[in-house]
C-alpha cells in the first residue's frame, strides 16, 4: 500500500527508481518462496528477510524524495523512518516469545497501518 502512494505521487521512471522497485519486486519474489515453509514447518524466516528487501527499496526511495522535494521533507522522513521502526518491530516478533505475539501482531500491523495513513 506504501508503494502505491509513493508511486501516484513521486514516479519520476528514472533508472533508480525503476531499480529500487525491481528491488520490491525481487522482494515479493523472496515472500512468494518462502510460502511453502511458513505453511508446512511454520518457518517464516525467508518471508521475513523478502520483506525486509521490499522496505529497504522503499525506504530509499523516500529517502530520495526527503533530499529532492524540500516542501514535503518532513514528510517522506516520517514515512521512511516509520517504515524502518516498523520493519525493526516486524523482526523483533519474529524471535518474541510465543504468548506476546498476538498483542504484538496487533500493535505492529495498527503502526504499520498509521505509518500510511497517520
């Protein structure tokens, strides 16, 4: 979703940018693998580190528009900077303790969720 509307707003189609979302796309790729373990040995590591791809492709590119578009710095920082304490908290619940990972699920996916739209 953060994709989206950092896409409808700053697609300038530079060759970064079209690299930097090949970078996403590879990260899909990785979750995409990483399916066939989640279900059958409950192994969610490799789901995690292609998601772990897919936001350092993403946060570059708001970190590119924080040097680039002044007027909207403040804003493309909190996006990229929301999004790497978010990512950070997505991997501490990887290793939590198995009786706080539904409230941490939670707590994760309401800031996931206000780093869009907060």
């Amino acid at each position: 979703m953060n994709f989206s509307w950092f896409a409808s707003a700053y697609d300038n189609d530079d060759a970064l940018y079209r690299i930097l979302t090949f970078v996403q796309i590879i990260g899909s790729l990785v979750i995409a693998a990483g399916i066939p373990s989640a279900f059958q040995q409950q192994d969610f590591d490799v789901i995690i580190i292609g998601y772990a791809i897919m936001r350092l492709g993403l946060v570059t590119q708001w970190f590119r528009v924080a040097r680039s578009d002044t007027a909207r710095r403040k804003t493309a920082l909190r996006y990229a900077f929301g999004i790497i304490l978010v990512q950070i908290g997505w991997l501490f619940f990887h290793f939590s303790p198995i009786h706080f990972s539904v409230y941490l699920f939670v707590l994760l996916a309401i800031a996931e969720l206000c780093t869009d739209f907060c």
